[in-house]
C-alpha cells in the first residue's frame, strides 16, 4: 500500500492558518480555558451553525462545500483516509464539543 499526500500546493493560506489555530485552541481548552466559557463558545458555535449554515471558517476555506464539509474531512481526504463524510460531521458538530467540556469539568474538577 503506498502512502502519498495529495496535491497539497495553495492549500496554506492565511485561512488554513487561522482554521488549524482555532482547532489546536479548541481541543486544548480543557487544559487553559474555564469549563463554563467553553460551555458559552460551544452555545455560541451551535448558533453560528444555525444562523449561518455551518462554519464560517470553513466556508470561507472551501468555496464548493456541502452541509458535511469540513476541515477535518477535507484534509483526511488529502492524506488518503476516507472518513464517511456525514458521521464526521455528526461526531464533530454534535459529539466532541461535548467530550471537550465534560474533559474540561473534569480536568478542572
């Protein structure tokens, strides 16, 4: 089986940048980051879902994106990892925030 990245040229904007901070500062805020303030961001993120249809990182990144777009998969898909496009997104718009706080409660705890 050979392992080769994709066509990675262009793709390392100031967006990819800003998108691949926010998600490093996301999955860390348990360790810095008070539990209820990330009780407030994951509120917050739902909204933003709500009102704009998705996030507006990956919007801005992905010009040609589906509902169940995301960084994530966008990237996988780059590393030659076929994650099914609709259960990442189910894990990651509705099940790890939630992992993320209950980390943080407990961490902080």
């Amino acid at each position: 089986m050979e392992f080769r990245i994709r066509n990675l040229k262009g793709e390392f904007g100031p967006i990819f940048w800003l998108h691949l901070l926010a998600i490093i500062l996301v999955w860390t805020s348990p360790l810095w980051l008070p539990w209820p303030i990330i009780l407030l961001f994951i509120l917050l993120y739902y909204l933003q879902i709500w009102l704009l249809g998705g996030c507006i990182l990956t919007q801005a990144q992905f010009k040609h994106i589906s509902h169940d777009y995301s960084f994530y998969y966008h990237y996988l898909r780059k590393l030659n990892l076929h994650p099914n496009e609709h259960r990442l997104h189910i894990f990651l718009d509705y099940i790890a925030p939630w992992i993320i706080l209950g980390l943080a409660y407990l961490y902080q705890s």
